[in-house]
C-alpha cells in the first residue's frame, strides 16, 4: 500500500546529497556520511525514493578485485525538480553546508 | 572490507527474513555496505534489521496491524456475538460446560479462521501471533480475571477451580495458534510450488 505525502526533511537531505553530484553513482555509505543518517533511516528513504522514481539505482562492478558489487545512487530529473520545489525548505548537508 | 561478526550476521539475515521478496535486492545493497563500515559497523547492521522493518510496515501496515490485534479480534467478536460466556475462558469461569459445548464451534471457527488469514496473508503472523497470543494476551486476560494480582491464583487456600480461565486463555490460544500452523503449512506449501515452478 503506497502513501502519497509531502518529502520529509531527511527525504530532501537526501536528494541534496545526490544533486551535489548529478552525474556521479554515490554509495550508501557515501551518502550516509554525507547527511549524517543512519542506515535505518537512509534505506528506507533510498527505497521510497526509488519507487517514485526521484533517484536511480544499479550495482556496480567493484574497482578492487574479489570485492562484492556495490549499490549506487544517482539522482533523477524528477528528484531534482521535486528539491527545485522544496527550495523554501533550508536543507543543508552536515558535513559541507552546502545549501540547495 | 572485514569478516561480519556473528551478531552482524545474525541481523542482517533477520532482515533478509522479515523483508519482502521484491525489497531482497534492497537488503543484499545494505548488507555489501555493512563490510564496507570500518567504525559502528554493528550500528549500520541494526539500522539495516531497522530499515527492513520501517519498509515492512510502510508496505503492509494493515496486515500487520490485524496479526498483531488478531488474539484480542477473537475475544471481542466471540464477546460481541455469543456474550463473554461464550468464550473459552468466559464459560469456564462460569462453569457452564453446556454453554462452552454450544458455543465451541463458532469460537473455534472465529480463532482459527483469524489465526490462518494472519500468518497466510502475512509472513510475520506467525511470529507477532505467537508473542501476542502466548504471552502478552495470556497475561492481560490473568491481569483482569484476577483483578490485577496474578498470584492469587497461586494462594495455598485458592480453589483448583481458579486456574480454570488460565485453562481456557491457553485453549483459546491453542486454538488460534492451530490456524496459524495450517497458514503456516499452506504458505509454505504455496512458495515452494511457485518457486518449483
């Protein structure tokens, strides 16, 4: 049963850390550390945001070998329209302070 | 990446089992990232068992809040449609065995049907009906039949008559626990067919 409801702050986090780099595959931790969330929180957020289809993701190859394949992230137009909208919103990533 | 200890082994197969099918490939994700954590690594793991549980409940709320509600479903609908004193514990306490004998099989139909449609439609029925049903629902009822002091029940001069509701508590559980197993066997059942399939 899916619920249609207004973006939570942490959702916004969340896609700010992916629109800091549209055009790069982030990992979870990656964007963990980025937002300061923890993981209970994170995937949840990762797995709604997927299904409305704000962010993309896939697995990928490891760079070292013998390494498992990681999933990555990247944002999509829909996600970076919906923070685009959000703007009112004061989102800032812990780590950077970068304001969206 | 590190060799996942035991605990954080444990977790995230707890995950793994409470989530569903379609959220596996979200589980495995946040699990390849529990080796990649070098501090609180135990954390990310439980934050993983968290997460599948958030997702669980966002997907299946209303499943999950008719498992959990399901013992005390039996109760007040066995209450609403033949009096308390249909009830298992009600017509022991009452010591009416014609009533009981009358009432059995409605009672029994109700409980089953409701402890098969929890763990049928809901694979963490079984779980949530057996802490439900075997020990916070049990303890509630004894709570209230011996108007709040349990141990009175244990008092050297009490009657063996006096354990008859806890009797009937456990047969209504046992009962309803019955339709839970058959749920139980025929999800199974189910799964393994569309899996050989």
């Amino acid at each position: 049963m899916k619920r249609k409801r207004k973006p939570s702050r942490q959702t916004l986090l969340v896609l700010s850390a992916l629109a800091a780099r549209p055009n790069d595959w982030l990992y979870g931790l990656e964007i963990a550390q980025l937002t300061e969330l923890k993981s209970g929180s994170l995937y949840p957020i990762l797995i709604r945001c997927s299904e409305r289809g704000l962010l993309e993701s896939q697995w990928l190859e490891p760079i070292v070998q013998g390494r498992p394949p990681r999933h990555a992230y990247r944002i999509l137009p829909l996600g970076a329209d919906l923070l685009a909208q959000s703007h009112r919103q004061i989102v800032r990533l812990p780590d950077q302070g970068l304001p969206t | 990446m590190t060799q996942l200890s035991l605990i954080e082994v444990i977790l995230l197969r707890l995950s793994n089992w409470i989530s569903e099918p379609a959220d596996r490939d979200w589980i495995a994700a946040m699990a390849v990232e529990t080796t990649e954590v070098r501090t609180n690594r135990l954390d990310w793991a439980a934050g993983c068992l968290l997460a599948a549980i958030r997702t669980k409940w966002e997907n299946q709320w209303p499943r999950l809040l008719l498992a959990m509600a399901s013992p005390l479903l039996v109760v007040v609908l066995n209450a609403l449609t033949f009096g308390f004193a249909a009830t298992f514990a009600g017509g022991l306490l009452r010591q009416e065995l014609f009533l009981l004998i009358v009432m059995l099989t409605p009672v029994f139909c109700v409980a089953v049907l409701i402890g098969f449609v929890a763990v049928h439609q809901f694979p963490l029925g079984s779980t949530i009906i057996a802490a439900t049903g075997n020990v916070l629902f049990p303890l509630m009822m004894y709570w209230i039949l011996t108007s709040g002091n349990p141990v009175a029940l244990l008092h050297s001069e009490a009657s063996w008559l006096s354990l008859t509701p806890v009797l009937g508590i456990t047969a209504q559980t046992f009962v309803l626990a019955s339709g839970a197993y058959i749920g139980r066997r025929l999800r199974k059942l189910n799964w393994t067919s569309a899996k050989s399939t």
